[in-house]
C-alpha cells in the first residue's frame, strides 16, 4: 500500500508521471506521454502557501499572524491561507504560546526588557493577548528587578560628574523605555546612588 503523503497535497513541483500510471497520455515506444508535456503547471495555492511558510520558519520561529500576513502580501486566498496554517499548527511548526516564552526570556536576559516591554513586543506580532499574559507572567518580578539593577549599575559610571538630577533621570529614563515600572526605577536608582554616596532624596521622574 502506498503511503499518503503527511499533508493533504502533493509536494512542491508535484509528481513526475510514470510508465503505466492509470491516467496517464498516450504512450511513443512504451513510455507515458502526458497530455501537454514540456508546459509548466501552475502551483496551487497551497502548495505555495506551504512554500512559503516553510521557507519563513527555517529563518527563525513566527507567529500565526506574521505567516498569515506574509501570505497575503504575497497573494495567497484567505481559504488557503488558513488550511495551510491550521495545518502547521496541527503538526507543531506554528506555536504561539511557545514563541512567546521563548521571545519573553531571550529578549529579557538579552536586552534587559521588562514586563510591560516585552508584551509590547509580542503584541506588534499578533499575540493573543491571553498568550501573552501567560508569557510575561512567568517572568520572576525578583528577577526583573535584579536585571534593572545590573542595567543601572553598568550605566551609572557614564553618568558620574553630571548633575544628580541629570543623572537620575537619564538613569530612570533608561529603565522606563526598557518597560520598567516608573516605581521600580526610582527604587533601583535610588539604592544605587546610596551605595555611590549619593543623597537618597530623589525627584519625580515625571514632574508635573
């Protein structure tokens, strides 16, 4: 018995015909001519959406929505597009949930991104919002207020012989764009500059 192919349509390129093969054209010294040989025939639409989205993920991980919106710039039906990715997902190569964590703990211990950055991120890449909430959530607040320490104390000789005001704010400002709570980052400042000899006094980060 011949074995189905994995996925319900041929592989790219298709099939050669074979000597014998039901179906096949007329036969010049006992081979198969098929009907049109030597012209090309045209893809259909999933082949070429399977194409495509295999030729995405061997560069690196994507979401559902990313391939879906890579198949639409290229012409692909919504009807195709959406049987090949329910197909992806079925078999494992799409993941959302598992894209997510693993952008969660590349971007923080890379770039230092906290929470609320990080989910900014997954959101422009069309993560459910449920997805995300799960993925950020693993992230140890103890660990990311470690990570904002290390941030700021690498930044902090760069700042020595400015203003204390200035430096507050440019190290502050640093965290704040990195997601970090407006909270958090004075405390962490806060404590930094205490152990530099700093006065503990600190303004608003965002006066009024």
């Amino acid at each position: 018995m011949t074995r189905r192919s994995e996925y319900p349509w041929p592989e790219a390129g298709g099939a050669r015909s074979r000597p014998g093969d039901a179906g096949g054209g007329e036969r010049t010294g006992g081979v198969s001519s098929p009907p049109g040989a030597g012209e090309e025939t045209p893809q259909r639409p999933e082949e070429r959406a399977r194409a495509i989205c295999l030729r995405l993920l061997t560069g690196s991980p994507r979401t559902r929505k990313q391939l879906a919106d890579a198949l639409a710039k290229r012409g692909i039906p919504d009807e195709a597009a959406r049987e090949v990715l329910a197909r992806f997902e079925d078999v494992g190569l799409i993941d959302d949930a598992a894209f997510a964590g693993a952008w969660v703990e590349s971007r923080h211990h890379s770039r230092g991104l906290a929470r609320r950055a990080l989910a900014r991120e997954l959101r422009t890449k069309g993560v459910a919002a449920s997805v995300i909430d799960e993925a950020v959530g693993a992230l140890d607040p103890e660990q990311e207020e470690r990570t904002a320490r290390e941030l700021v104390e690498r930044k902090l000789r760069s700042t020595r012989g400015l203003d204390r005001d200035k430096r507050v704010r440019r190290l502050a400002g640093m965290l704040a764009r990195k997601g970090y709570s407006e909270g958090l980052a004075l405390r962490v400042v806060r404590r930094a500059l205490e152990e530099e000899g700093e006065e503990s006094e600190l303004p608003d980060l965002y006066p009024p």
